[in-house]
C-alpha cells in the first residue's frame, strides 16, 4: 500500500488462487472457464504469457468478483512457468534432455536473454555503484510495464512513461543514437510521448543525425538508454575529457602542494589502472574528466605509493623537533586547550573540525609540520583512514585532569546531526532547547531530502561529553525527531 500509494480497497490480491496446468492451452481454457463463473474486473486481466516479463516471469493473472462482492485474484500457470517463478531464470538448464534424447528448443535460451542483458550493463559501466543503482532499478517490482510493437510485430516490454527514444535503444544501440523522430500508430509523436499498452513504434533514423541530446537523459526511462546514451557521450567526447581530467589532475596537485613529476612513474600508473580497471593512462584522465572518477582518489593512491617508496623511518620526537621554530616559539603563547601531549604541556594544539573532540572522548594527536597537532576522537573516519606511513604521525594524547573533573569554565565546539521529519516550526523548538539551557549556537545548517526528512547540522560551545549527552536527551524528546548523532569526520 506504501509502495504503490494505494488504499486497502485497492488491494486486489488479499484473497488469492493459484492454478497450475500442463500446457500454455491449458491455462486459456482454464481462464475461459473461470470468467464463466466470476465477472472479471475491467483492466485486471495480465497476459504474462505472450508478453512475459523481462525476468522471464509467465502467467495468466485475472482479478474477479466474489459471489460476496470481495474481489480475489487468479494466476494461471504451467508447472514449469511455476518452476520459473519460484527460483528463477536458471531452473530450466539447458543440460536436461527431451524424453527422445534430442536437445530442448531453443526456449531455454531465451530464458537467459535477460540475464545476458545484465552482463552487458556491467560491460559498459565502469562505476559499479553505478551498475548496483541500475540492477535495482530494474528489479523493482513495483514498476508497472508498457507493452508495445514493432512494425514487424515484435513485441517490445518497457517500464510504464517510456519515450520513443527508449524505444529506438531496446532495438539497437545504432538506432537510438542516429534517431531523429518516431511515429507511433502511423502518426509523428514527440519524442517525449508515453508509450501506451498496445502502440505501434516506428523509428525514424538518419545518417546526418548529430547523436543524442543530453536532454534526452530527462525523459528516458529505462536503465538500457540510459546506459548507452551515457556510454555515447563518453566515446563522443573522449578527448575533450581527456584533455580536462589533465587539468583536473594537475590542478589538485597544485592545490595539495604536490609535485605531479613525482607521481606520474610507470610502477605508479600501473596499480592505478589496475585498481580502477583501465588499460591505458588516458582512459584514467577520461574517467576524471566526466565525473567518473575522483582525482582526489587517483592522487593519493599515488601519492600513497610515491611515500611507500621514499619512506623515512622518523620517530615521534623527531616529528616534534622538526616543528618550524617560529610556530614553536608561538606555543607558548598558546593555550594547550586542556590537552597532555606525551606530558610535554608547551604545544600548540588545535582541535579538528571534523570530528569536533570534547573533555571525555578517547582523543589522539596528528602531528603537523608548521601547524602544530591535531587532536581528533579514536573514532574519527580521518583517523581510521590514514596510511601506514601516516600513522606513524600519531602521538599519544589526553585530557589534562583539571579539565576532567569540571575545574575550568573552558568551553569546545560540538557538532551533532539531527535527522526529522520536516514539519513547521521544528527549528524554533530546537533553539527553544538550547536557550532554556543558556547555550549559543555557532552554526546551524539544515536540508530537507525527497522523503522530506530534515537533516539538521548544529556547531555550539559546550563543556564536556556529559553535557552533550544531556541536551542530545532533551532534543531526542522534541517531536518529529526520528534521530541525533555526533559528526564524525
């Protein structure tokens, strides 16, 4: 009922019959019988057996009326459609041999047809969150079909608000992309049309056409076109996403204050390409270039290997007594922030921002070279995520016990994560907290999702872990708050 946005009186299949019969002929006259004895439901009756699913589903579904008034579905199927409904594509091998020892016909093969069409999605994707989304989105069970014919008669299955240009992709790739209209029952539609059950699709193509239209991605419905219109630009456009993933590449170097000469070794290329599945070093580019690949992720793999390579086995003193001397002098100036390094006091330490550490956390040090030492929580996902060679940055920190036991009146910036469902006035009940309990906030951000859940981000100042947990407390009692955590990196 959630799922297809439907009241309990259009519920069809509450009470249901299933009838299994020998042959396809069977089940028509099984259907013929049954429409005898109950009067069926206009627009209830599904011919899965001429036009099966793209799964290979077969049956004969028929909604009817009860002599009581309550209506009940019937599904008419064969013991093998069953055998293939219940385990799927795969339950009829093509190993089995008729009882004359002759081969079966070639109806087995068509039951992996859509199988093969899944291998050559992933084929075409290199991005395998990507090709995940697509799976799911053709195994939807709640998305309705359109049923529609070539000029030959062929029947064409496509998810219900399919295009001509979803069309012209089912059939072939070469006529999608060389499409320039459709007629549809004889008559010219749109290219933005819905197919209807039933229509009859005619594509029409030309050799001068320039290739799909990036807007066509708007109105597509079906992951295979969308696939393959994807695929067209990337080929189409090959070198100009060569050309800026370059830039790309040697941008974030320079930002990052890394030398590209450095990294760009043949040992380093190598492992790349093999990570990500490329054969050649412009493929990488390309990827970058069209947002399939991040060159933050292509930078620091090598990076990573280049400091694998010139790894300096430097202990954590060492690390301290290469701080730039003018930032060292400045340490005494500063404040420790309630924080024992290794009990050396004089150090300038700066909390980071992306897991916001507080008085009672588990707390580690990341040295830094001219900016003192970072302190992060243990669980922080930088932390967790640094190199081997990184880890050998980390020093041993912990809260000074004065600031423990409450001695100080020295505030720290927490952050949480509010999650609710989106409704007025949610905002002004969540600040009603914070100034009943005398806290400012510094920064408040909020977004609302598709669902309408509201995620809502807030930075304040407050003394410890305790005090956090209080007013976490209090918001989670606020109404319409689903959940609160604490930012984590």
């Amino acid at each position: 009922m959630t799922n297809q946005d439907k009241t309990l009186d259009q519920i069809f299949d509450l009470f249901a019959v299933r009838i299994y019969v020998d042959t396809v002929k069977d089940c028509y006259a099984a259907l013929g019988i049954i429409h005898e004895m109950y009067k069926p439901i206009p627009g209830r009756i599904k011919d899965y057996i001429s036009m099966p699913k793209e799964n290979m589903y077969q049956s004969l579904h028929t909604t009817l009326i009860g002599h009581s008034g309550i209506p009940f579905e019937i599904q008419i199927r064969t013991y093998d459609m069953h055998k293939t409904a219940e385990y799927g594509i795969a339950a009829h091998w093509k190993y089995k041999e008729a009882s004359n020892g002759e081969n079966p016909d070639m109806q087995e093969e068509e039951k992996l047809a859509w199988l093969r069409q899944i291998l050559e999605w992933q084929q075409d994707m290199s991005d395998s969150q990507e090709f995940l989304q697509s799976i799911k989105g053709d195994l939807n069970l709640f998305s309705d079909q359109v049923y529609c014919f070539t000029p030959q008669g062929d029947v064409k299955t496509l998810p219900f608000g399919s295009t001509p240009v979803d069309f012209a992709y089912s059939i072939h790739s070469a006529v999608g992309n060389k499409m320039i209209g459709a007629r549809v029952n004889g008559k010219l539609v749109n290219i933005n049309y819905q197919i209807q059950n039933g229509d009859r699709v005619e594509i029409i193509t030309s050799q001068n056409s320039n290739g799909p239209s990036m807007d066509w991605l708007k109105i597509v419905k079906s992951t295979q076109a969308k696939n393959k219109i994807n695929q067209w630009f990337k080929h189409e456009l090959r070198e100009d996403n060569i050309v800026r993933g370059k830039e790309i590449f040697a941008s974030y170097c320079k930002s990052h204050g890394l030398k590209a000469s450095n990294l760009m070794k043949g040992e380093y290329m190598d492992e790349v390409m093999s990570k990500y599945g490329f054969t050649e070093w412009d493929a990488v580019y390309a990827a970058i270039g069209h947002g399939g690949l991040k060159e933050g992720q292509v930078v620091n793999k090598m990076q990573e290997l280049y400091e694998r390579d010139h790894a300096k086995h430097v202990s954590d003193d060492e690390i301290l007594k290469d701080l730039d001397e003018k930032t060292r002098k400045s340490l005494k100036r500063k404040r420790s922030g309630g924080i024992v390094v290794r009990g050396v006091h004089d150090v300038s330490v700066r909390f980071s921002k992306c897991c916001a550490p507080l008085p009672g956390d588990e707390i580690v040090g990341f040295v830094t070279r001219g900016r003192g030492i970072s302190i992060h929580r243990t669980d922080c996902v930088n932390v967790m995520g640094l190199t081997e060679l990184e880890r050998g940055r980390l020093i041993e920190a912990e809260w000074d016990k004065k600031v423990m036991k409450g001695g100080t009146d020295e505030t720290y910036l927490a952050e949480i994560n509010i999650y609710a469902n989106n409704r007025s006035g949610l905002l002004v009940d969540i600040s009603k907290i914070f100034t009943e309990a005398g806290l400012d906030i510094r920064s408040i951000n909020s977004m609302a999702s598709k669902q309408d859940v509201m995620t809502v981000t807030l930075g304040f100042e407050i003394h410890n872990t305790a005090e956090l947990e209080g007013m976490i407390n209090k918001l989670r009692r606020v109404d319409s708050v689903i959940d609160i955590e604490r930012a984590s990196g």
